[in-house]
C-alpha cells in the first residue's frame, strides 16, 4: 500500500469516528436568539428611517417661505375739523366694487405608490402632505426631467399604524 | 422539494427564521467537524461554529454565488476564526471526550479509539496550510473546488497541499493500525 493511500485510510477511519459530532444544541439557542435579535433591530431601523422620513418632509412643509402677511400700516389720526355754524354737506358714497372671486388650483394627483414589499395588512394611518424633492417622482417609476430633479413637489405620505410610511402619492396644482 | 443553501441563505437574510434554521441544521455537522478537527478542541468548535453563523446573519450579503458554495463560505468563514484560535493557542491541550462504549468490547474500542486519536494528533500536527486542505478534502470530503474557494486559493494549490499533507502524514502514522 502507497503512503498516501494508508494516510487516506486513517483519515476515512477519523472521519467515520467525527461523523456525528454536532455542535450542542445551545448554539441552535443562541444563534437563533441573535437572529431574532438582528430581526427586531432591522425593523426599529425601518421605522426608524420612515420617521425620520415623513418628520423631514413635515419639516420642509413648514420651512419653506411663506407669504409674508401684508402690514397694516395705520392712518394718521386726523383732528376732526370743529364744526361751526353751517352744516356739513353729505359726503358722497362710493359704490363698493364688486369682489373679485379668485379661483382656487385644481388640486391633481397621482395614483398611490407601495413603498413596502411586504407589510402587514393596513387597519388605520395617517395622510400626511409633505413635500419631497422631484428626484423621488423617479424611484416609483415616474419621468421627471432632468433640470427638475431637485425642485420640491407635494406628496401625500399613507403611514399606517405600525409607524411605516406606506405608499405615497404626488400632487400637482392646476389653474 | 428540497431548498438549495443559497436558496435558504437568501430567504434568511429577509428575515425567514425558518430558512435560517434549517440552513443551520443542514451545515452546522460540517462547520463543527472542521473546527473541531483543525483544532482539537470541542470549545474552540463551538465558539467557531456559532461566531461563523452570527458572521452569516451579519453579513451574510456578502455571499457571492458565483465565488463558491454556502458550505466554502462558511468553511472560509469558519478558517479565519479557527487561524486566529491557532495563533493564540499551544498545541499539547487536548479536549476531546467522549463516552466509553459498553464493557464486552471495551477493550477492542479502546485500541481502535487509540489508533484514531493517533491519528488526530497526526493531523493536529500537521502546519495549518496542509492541515486544513487534508481536513478539508479528507474529513469533510469537500471537493477541490469547494476547498480553493474556502482557502482562498487556486485547486491547484489545494491538490499539492493535499498530496504533501499526506505524505507527511503517513510518516507520522507509520505503524498505526486503524482498520
């Protein structure tokens, strides 16, 4: 028999005397116990995320400029001229102009987009209208040119009970 | 049908606790075996197998099908930790027990087990470069290819390795009856 070949053996005999060893059991325990662990995680890193998102997109809602309140700026008081012997003579009235009625943008929106692959059925959540940059138009799939990608389009976010922010829709306003 | 590694590896990473476990069972035998061999200690196996599978739910994205199998992923996984042990740790400690077999062939069982640990401490011997290419290909009949992709190492390599591992093996085992 070659040297080799009677190494060979000797190792078959090794092998077949190992071939039940097995980890024990409570590093099946353990292990499971991390993955579990490293499940949870993920999803308060998810939620996480999506908080942060939607509290961003509330943020920029409310950060951007708003119209600045027209001042009222108050009339100088005028001294009452002292009336003295003639009566005064009637003031003419000015006929009031008739309002002009302002039409308001015809609000223009898209269908809902999922954001999650997989979630739990929806019971209850919360619409909320944020504003996003045009760039993400794209990652559901929607054109946007390019010199606009970093304009800022309304969005209603669907966040449902768990806190995961949904779907989304966009929204656009129309004269 | 049954679900391949890579199949289970995937489900796992997206959260399926089932795939994982199963994933687990199918090659925790193998990733024990390798560490227990490569290092003659129990506690050392157990720590590596379970710091091998926590490395696979960390970062087990990194798996690229197209570089080897499951099994050598976990097997390249398991060599680092096991090299690092090595590093640290004399080779005269010897832990393994086992339970004795019953009275009527006591005797032949503690010849033959004799013989076997001889030839442990043989492949214990052995420098780490041949040792884990002949645990590899002969303990854990891993094939060339799945034994280059765990070495990180052309199967050229594994094949030279291997033939010198034995060589120098039977050297050492001259005399050793196992059969």
């Amino acid at each position: 028999m070659k040297s080799g070949d009677w190494a060979v053996t000797a190792l078959r005999a090794l092998a077949e005397h190992d071939r039940k060893r097995e980890a024990p059991e409570e590093v099946e325990t353990r292990l499971l116990a991390a993955f579990r662990k490293k499940q949870v995680r993920r999803q308060v890193k998810t939620v996480a995320l999506a908080t942060l998102a939607v509290a961003a997109g509330i943020t920029m809602f409310f950060a951007r400029p708003q119209p600045k309140p027209k001042q009222v700026v108050p009339m100088p008081e005028r001294r009452q001229p002292i009336a003295v012997a003639a009566a005064p003579a009637p003031m003419p009235t000015a006929k009031p102009k008739p309002r002009q009625v302002k039409r308001q943008p015809r609000e223009v929106v898209t269908q809902f987009f999922p954001l999650l692959d997989v979630a739990t059925p929806f019971e209850r959540g919360e619409l909320l209208r944020v504003t996003v940059p045009a760039s993400t138009m794209r990652t559901v799939g929607l054109p946007v040119n390019e010199d606009h990608l970093t304009d800022r389009v309304y969005a209603d976010v669907l966040v449902g009970q768990e806190g995961l922010a949904r779907a989304i829709r966009f929204v656009s306003y129309e004269q | 049908m049954i679900a391949t590694d890579a199949a289970l590896l995937e489900q796992a990473l997206t959260g399926a606790e089932d795939a994982f476990t199963a994933l687990y069972r199918r090659r925790q035998g193998g990733v024990y075996r390798f560490a227990l061999q490569m290092t003659g200690s129990s506690a050392i196996a157990e720590d590596v197998t379970q710091e091998a599978f926590l490395a696979l739910i960390l970062h087990g994205t990194r798996y690229d099908e197209e570089r080897g199998t499951v099994a050598s992923f976990l097997y390249g996984i398991a060599r680092n930790l096991v090299l690092r042990r090595i590093d640290r740790r004399p080779w005269a400690e010897m832990e393994i027990t086992e339970e004795c077999a019953g009275p009527e062939d006591l005797l032949e069982e503690l010849t033959r087990r004799e013989s076997i640990e001889q030839v442990r401490q043989a492949v214990l011997s052995l420098p780490p470069v041949f040792r884990e290419a002949v645990v590899l290909c002969d303990l854990q009949d891993s094939s060339y290819e799945e034994a280059a992709a765990a070495l990180d190492c052309p199967v050229g390599t594994v094949r030279s390795r291997l033939n010198r591992g034995r060589a120098m093996l039977a050297r050492k085992l001259r005399g050793v009856a196992v059969v």
